[in-house]
C-alpha cells in the first residue's frame, strides 16, 4: 500500500493547547490512512542547513524553541524515538540522486515538528526522523529532493513537510480567532488552486505569479517543506484550510497522485 504525503501548516507554536477545525483533524488523520505508517519522515521549516541533514538520536529531545506563549505550552514532551535507520536509508536515496547528506546526532523536535505530531502520535510509538531545508536553494531543489525520497511511501514511510502556506510574522494578531487580511486570502487561495490544478511551474515559480508573494513569504523556508511532499507524492489537493492569529493560514494538503513534468 503506497502512503500519501502531506503538508501541514503548523501555524504557531500554542497549536497543540488550542482547540479548533486543525487540531480536530490532526488528531485523526493517522486513522484516515491506507495502513498505518512504520516511520515517519518530517521536514520542518525550524531546521535549516546548508546540504540536506538527517537526525540520528535515537531518542530525541523537545525543543521551546519560541517565546511568548503559555509557560505551560514548554512542559509538554515528544517522547517519540528517533530512528537511525530510516536516516541512513534517507541519506542512500539522497546520495543516488546527487545530493551530498549529512548526519546530526545531536538534533532534536523543533517545534515546527513536534506541534503537529502530538496532535497525530500522541503517544509517541512511531519513529520520526528529521530532514533539514536548505533556505539558500530554490523550490526547484527542494522538489528534487522529495521525487528522491518518493520510494518510501512504498516503504510505509509517512512524509511530512511541516511550515506554513503563509507565514509573515509582522503581521501577527494576538486575537487567535482575528479575520484574516484580504491579502493572506488571495495567496491562500491562489495556492490551493494551482495545487489542486497540477500546476508545476506556477507553484515553482510562486515569488513571480503568485498575488502578493512577498507579503506572504518574506523569506521561502516556511514554504520549502511543501515542495518535499509535493515532490515525494505527486499531485495533492487541500484537506485542511482556515485561519489563525490573523494571516496565518493553517491549510493542509495531500499528495497522491504523480506529476506530468511540463
């Protein structure tokens, strides 16, 4: 059975502790699987590298890495296992395909990672592995890199990119529930079409068509893990979609269907 990938937007970091439409999907979206995952492969915009990295502790550590929120928010724990063999497994494919991976022993859940698995995996029983972005490199590159990881979905291996559709932290609402800017709408919007559409070179080339681009991503790396899944998985469309904090769409899509490279 071949699993599909997703990318979710983790929205902020007091996800786990809210209650809303996100937080109810998350929580049963293992359960609307083909077969459940034996592992899973998470991409986090909170990791960034300059070659594609891949943790290795075989038991990794919680990281608070944000302020602001809830004291209570930094008690809870990931307890979820690493897995080093699904990191050397990742790191073979990565090499075939003319990347040059790297391994961290030390790297443990940033947030962008552990918010959304505490929502699915509670109980922590499934390996994750983490992979790094490289911010400096293009959509492009990242795409390459999730078709070089496409075999795993045959594997039993979930992958997940873990960022945010949008994501302009100067336009931070402290109302969690505040209407989102017309702006965050148009993009939102606009992405979801040319997902939903199959549309290749739109979706690569978002900083040129895409309406209010840089508004939205003033740097890429919060919508870098999109094209790993987006690579990984094929053809996707939207399964989650709303709004937090104001501009901070919390849409989440699927890919499972193959790409005609046009």
């Amino acid at each position: 059975m071949t699993l599909p990938t997703f990318f979710i937007s983790h929205g902020a970091p007091d996800l786990p502790i809210r209650t809303g439409p996100t937080q109810d999907f998350l929580r049963q979206l293992l359960a609307s699987l083909p077969e459940q995952p034996t592992a899973m492969l998470v991409i986090s915009a909170h990791w960034l590298t300059d070659q594609p990295t891949l943790s290795t502790n075989p038991q990794p550590q919680t990281i608070y890495d944000f302020g602001g929120f809830p004291p209570h928010l930094s008690e809870l724990v990931y307890r979820a296992p690493g897995s080093p063999t699904l990191a050397k497994r990742v790191a073979e494919l990565l090499a075939e395909a003319g990347f040059a991976p790297q391994f961290n022993s030390d790297r443990g859940y940033d947030h962008g990672a552990w918010t959304p698995l505490i929502l699915m995996s509670p109980a922590g029983q499934i390996p994750v592995t983490l992979l790094s972005l490289q911010p400096q490199e293009t959509p492009a590159h990242h795409l390459h890199l999730g078709k070089a990881l496409a075999c795993l979905r045959d594997e039993g291996v979930l992958i997940i990119g873990s960022g945010a559709a949008t994501h302009n932290m100067a336009a931070f609402n402290s109302d969690y529930h505040a209407a989102p800017p017309a702006w965050a709408i148009e993009f939102d919007t606009w992405l979801a079409k040319a997902i939903d559409q199959n549309d290749l070179a739109a979706l690569l080339n978002y900083r040129q068509v895409a309406p209010h681009a840089e508004r939205n991503h003033p740097t890429d790396e919060h919508l870098l893990p999109l094209f790993v899944a987006l690579g990984a998985g094929g053809q996707g469309h939207q399964v989650n979609q709303g709004f937090t904090y104001g501009a901070f769409s919390m849409a989440v899509y699927q890919f499972d269907g193959c790409w005609m490279d046009s």
